[in-house]
C-alpha cells in the first residue's frame, strides 16, 4: 500500500484522486475474487474436515500413481481454466494440490507452481476465458474490419500452443521444487515409509471417507456449472438460470452447500461454526495482501505509463509475431492485469494487422495467442494472482518471485516459441 501511494506521487497523480484511485484498486479486486477467495476457502476446509480432500487425493494418485502428482496437477490446471478464471481455479483446487503433498510427500512448492502454471496457461489461451474472447474478438472485428470471429480457430491455436509451456512449465516446477520449500513442509516426515503410516493414521482418524463422487462434487460442480454458462455465453443463449448459478461466486456457494452435505453426512455439524471461524482467521490476510497488489497494478494503470507505451508501439511493429508478444509483456509486467494487457494490446494491434502481414483469420488467431503468451509474463507484486499463489501455496514473497514470477517468464517464453512455430507451418 505504502509503494503504490509513493509510485501515485512519483507518477503525477493528481493528490485529489489518489485515495479513488487506491479505493478502486482496492475494491475492484474484492469484487471480482474476495468472495471467491472465502467461498473456495471454505470447501476447502470442509472437504478437509471431512477426508474428502484426502479421498480425492487417493483416487488421483490411483489414476497418475504417486511419482507423477505434479503432472497431475498441471493438466488438472490447465483443464480447469479453460471454463475458470485462474485465481478461483487455484482457490478451488489447491485442496486437492495439499492432500495430493501429503498423501506423496512431494514438494509442496513444486505442486504449487505445477497448479499454478496449468491455470496461467488456459487463462490466457482459451476462450472462453474474458480476455483471449475479447482480444479475439477486437482482433476478428477490428483488425479484419467486420469479420465473424472464429473462435474455435482461436482455440485449436491456443491448445497447440499450450504444449510447450506446459512441458516447461512441469519441468521447472521440479526444478524450483528442489530449491524452495513452503512453510507447510517444514513438519512433513522425510522417511517414505514413515509417509505411508502418517497417511494410514490420518485416513483412520476420519472414520470411515466419504465416496469418490460425493468427495469430488463440492469441486467438480462448481466448474461444470461455470463451464455451461461459457458454453451458453459463446452459444449466445441467454438462460438466466445457468448464467446465474455460472458466476464464481454462485457455483461455489453452491460447492459450499455440497461441503455441509458432507460435514452432516460425517455427523460433524457441530463443529461447522468452528470450521467458518477458522476459515475466515485464514482468509483475513490473503485478502488484503491480494487487494493491496490491486491497488498496485491500478495505480501504475491510471499513470501515464500505458498512453506512452500505446503512443510508442508502432516503433515495434516490424517484429511480427514478436512485437504483441513484447507488448503484451510490458503491459503485464507494468500494471499486473492479464486480461488488462491481452485487452489493451489487442486494441493497439488491431489497426496493424495488416501491417504485420497477419491480416488472415490464422494470423489474427496467431496474433490473440501471441498476445496471451506476453500477458503472462511476467506475474509479481502487482498481479492479484501472485497473492493467491504465494499465499495459499505457504510461500514468501520472496520464495514467490523464485517460483511464480521465474516460472510465468519460463512459460511465457515457452509459449511464445511454440506460437512462431505454429505459424511457420500454418
């Protein structure tokens, strides 16, 4: 907070609309995750409280076995995010991403940025996330003047352009695994056979677990009701039913209600006071480091930085595919927003289609994705994103920029390799 009101005083801000400016930083982020945040922190104590999230983790381990969980975690991601915004995909997953550390006593940092990574990769690429259909859209609309966007061209690209980031994005989450341990490994025992007896008492202590389709419904609803209102969205069906109970903060409140189904059925409703008491002590901090880091990056935006990097663009313009790349990167990494970047550059770019020798309907597809690999790159301090990661993955912000900010540069650069060699064979 004290960053952003010396960065609004270094950047000309007028004083009279500095405390808007931080006011809308800061509530703008509570209106689009801090419901989210306490919601999905909230499914995810009560799947603890009642073994789901360790029956969940056993039948994952079934289907990947116990050597692989990070590959598990990164495709499970990358999955989620398509229909997901990537700070509520975390939120919902990271139950799974612990009981997964515990049941394999793998790295819990190397889980983190495996799951983080996944999410950061569909959310960019694959509509119908907001801001590649948007970019897509202003790409198709403006950029081809009048065209009909194709987005399931837009999405064949983005999945082809997923694959490298993703094998990179697996191998440096057992790169930095090694390296960095989170806070909640510091108690985990070393020994594997030690492992096997802590997860056969903790699995004892529960009782008897509840079933794998009941375990799993508190997650998988939540996504499948938000994934059929996109389907409806880019269908341009208008059910206002599914389009309510699609938003975040609706599927997941409906994921909280499945959660008490499985605190009743485990016959611990007394303890469900106790459990949102504990949840909200937990959530307390993760919010308002989250805020902050929206004040951040709504500061930088409401500064001149932006207009100087709009008037400036066509200076790059001879770089092709690398020049959305590039300026999407330094949108990004300049006020914190993904969808913020991918927007912004995809209204710069449109007008230059033509002149980066992409005024096709692939190369504006090429384009969209090329954007999306720069507006992940990089995620810091001013990212709401990387709060979520560093907080509920139990780092430090410095152990943050080690493994979400160097990993969202790995993939980044990943990606926008396999976007150039996409276009050499398209």
């Amino acid at each position: 907070m004290l960053v952003s009101l010396l960065f609004a005083f270094a950047a000309g801000i007028p004083l009279a609309n500095i405390p808007g400016v931080i006011g809308d930083g800061f509530s703008g982020t509570f209106k689009t995750i801090g419901i989210v945040i306490i919601l999905g922190a909230l499914v995810g104590t009560l799947l603890e409280k009642t073994g789901a999230a360790l029956k969940m983790a056993d039948t994952v381990v079934k289907i990947v076995g116990k050597k692989r969980p990070e590959a598990a975690l990164i495709i499970m991601g990358w999955i989620v995010s398509i229909p997901v915004f990537c700070d509520s995909g975390f939120v919902i997953l990271n139950p799974i991403r612990k009981a997964l550390v515990k049941r394999t006593c793998r790295s819990s940092v190397a889980a983190t940025v495996a799951l983080s990574m996944g999410l950061y990769i569909a959310h960019c690429f694959i509509p119908p996330t907001p801001g590649p259909i948007a970019a897509a859209n202003t790409l198709f609309e403006q950029g081809l003047v009048n065209t009909e966007t194709n987005l399931l061209l837009v999405m064949g690209i983005g999945a082809a352009a997923s694959i490298l980031p993703l094998i990179f994005g697996f191998l440096y989450a057992l790169f930095i695994g090694k390296r960095v341990q989170a806070s909640d490994e510091a108690n985990m025992p070393a020994a594997e056979g030690e492992v096997v007896m802590t997860y056969e008492q903790l699995v004892a202590s529960y009782g008897r677990l509840p079933s794998g389709l009941l375990s799993f419904s508190p997650i998988v609803v939540p996504i499948l009701l938000m994934a059929l209102s996109s389907a409806f969205n880019m269908a341009k069906l208008s059910v206002p039913v599914v389009s309510f109970l699609g938003t975040p903060i609706m599927a997941l409140a409906v994921g909280v209600l499945l959660g008490i189904f499985l605190l009743w059925q485990s016959g611990k409703m007394r303890d469900f006071y106790n459990i949102t008491n504990e949840t909200l002590k937990v959530t307390g901090p993760i919010l308002f480091v989250t805020a902050a880091g929206g004040v951040l990056g709504k500061v930088i935006a409401t500064s001149a930085l932006v207009p100087y990097i709009q008037e400036n663009a066509t200076a790059l313009s001879s770089l092709g595919l690398f020049f959305p790349f590039l300026l999407a990167a330094i949108l990004k990494t300049a006020q914190g927003s993904s969808t913020v970047a991918i927007t912004t550059s995809a209204g710069i770019i449109a007008p230059l289609l033509a002149t980066l020798g992409l005024a096709t309907p692939v190369g504006a597809a090429l384009v969209t994705i090329a954007i999306g690999a720069g507006a992940m790159t990089v995620s810091h301090a001013n990212d709401s994103y990387f709060w979520v990661v560093t907080n509920f993955g139990a780092m430090t912000p410095e152990n943050g920029y080690k493994t979400q900010t160097l990993g969202t540069l790995v993939i980044g650069v990943a990606a926008i390799i396999n976007v150039f060699i996409i276009s050499l064979i398209v």
